[in-house]
C-alpha cells in the first residue's frame, strides 16, 4: 500500500509537512471564518425578518441599510475582495497573508449568502405560531429564540451545511493571494512546479471535508427535524 502511494503521489511525500500545515491551515479558517459567520448571519438574518414590513419590530429605515448592505458585498467577486480588503486587513489583523490574513476577508465574504439563508430559513414559519407566542404574552426576545429560531433549525442546519461548503471554496480561493491553506499549496506546488499529483490528493483532501460536512450536517438534520 506504502509502495502505491508512493508511486502515485511521489511529491505528496516530500512535502508531506508543508500539505499538512495546509490542511491544518484550511481547516482553521473554515472553523474560525464559519463561526464568526454563523453568529453574524444568524444576528443580521434574524434583524432583517423582523423589521421587514409586518414583522415584529418592523423599521424600514434598518431592514433596507442591511439590506442593501447584504447585496453590496455579495455583488463583489471574492478575489476582488481579498485584494480590495488587504489595507483593512493589515490594520486589523496585524498581517495581510497568511490564516491570520484571509480570516477577516472570509467571514465578510461568507457572511451575508448565510445571512439570506437565514432569512429565508425564518420566513418559512407559520405566521400563526407567531399569533399564538404574541397571544401568550411572550417578549420579541422570547419570539426569536422559542418559535423563529427552535422551529427553523433544520433549514438552519441545511443552510449551515451549504454555507460551509461554499467557505470551504473560498478558502481555497485564498491561496492565490498568499492565505495559505490547500488553495496556496496547489498554485505553488501543483501548477507553479507542475506537481500534478499534489494538485490530484488535494482534490481527494477538499472532496473527503466536503463529505465530513455533508454527513454532519445529514446526521444533525435527521436529529433535530421534526
């Protein structure tokens, strides 16, 4: 088995450390860029179905800046954004490149798709589930956690799947700008130096995540749907 690998991915082992730094490296942002942008997106998605007209807290003036906000970002090509974002960046996070360098340029791009899913994903409830909390005296707080957010967590958690797939894709896209990660390695490595099999195992490494998040997000939908 040893002696196959060897032969089918003969540069995979001798840069065997720099492609496990740029899995382990993929992997960090795909988790610290996939939280922030959960919490964001569950916060800013939740906002702009409430404020909307009819919703609880309806406020026009703030449903349409996050509104438009929301396009503006998502009209912006993601390659775009990261070269666009590098001033920012440095201030911010210290350094432009590297994990430490795509973090914040990540979680701005990835953020408003989950913020529209979320709201998608709230629209769905039964506005009569709504009545009846409103009827029982419950606080707009209460509505949010109780009826918006318990009764849409499988969209939730099948938009979650979604947008960690699509994360996934862009920190790939990261390594064209020196993020690191599995992106970095196939430009430097696989098509800089033509190693073409490191180009092939990274594909097989993006594929296997893309299934571990796929086979979550399948087991916590099977758990948590009603």
């Amino acid at each position: 088995m040893a002696q196959w690998f060897n032969q089918i991915f003969p540069n995979v082992i001798v840069y065997q450390e720099e492609i496990i730094q740029g899995i382990k490296d993929t992997l960090e942002m795909l988790i610290k860029a996939g939280a922030f942008s959960f919490i964001f997106g569950i916060i800013f998605g939740t906002i702009l179905v409430i404020t909307r007209k009819g919703g609880l807290k309806e406020n026009k003036v703030v449903n349409w800046i996050i509104s438009q906000l929301v396009n503006l970002i998502r009209a912006i090509p993601f390659i775009v954004l990261l070269v666009f974002m590098k001033p920012i960046t440095r201030i911010l996070m210290g350094t432009s490149i590297q994990v430490q360098g795509v973090i914040l340029p990540l979680i701005v791009g990835c953020t408003p798709f989950f913020i529209r899913q979320v709201e998608l994903a709230l629209s769905d409830i039964d506005p009569g589930l709504i009545e009846a909390a409103q009827s029982m005296g419950l606080s707009t707080f209460q509505i949010i956690i109780k009826v918006y957010l318990k009764e849409s967590i499988p969209a939730l958690v099948r938009s979650a799947t979604i947008t960690l797939i699509s994360l996934l894709g862009l920190t790939a896209m990261g390594g064209a700008v020196g993020g690191g990660g599995i992106g970095d390695l196939v430009i430097k490595l696989g098509n800089n130096r033509n190693m073409s099999d490191i180009t092939n195992f990274s594909v097989i490494v993006i594929l296997l995540i893309v299934l571990v998040i796929q086979s979550v997000g399948s087991y916590i939908l099977k758990k948590t749907k009603h």
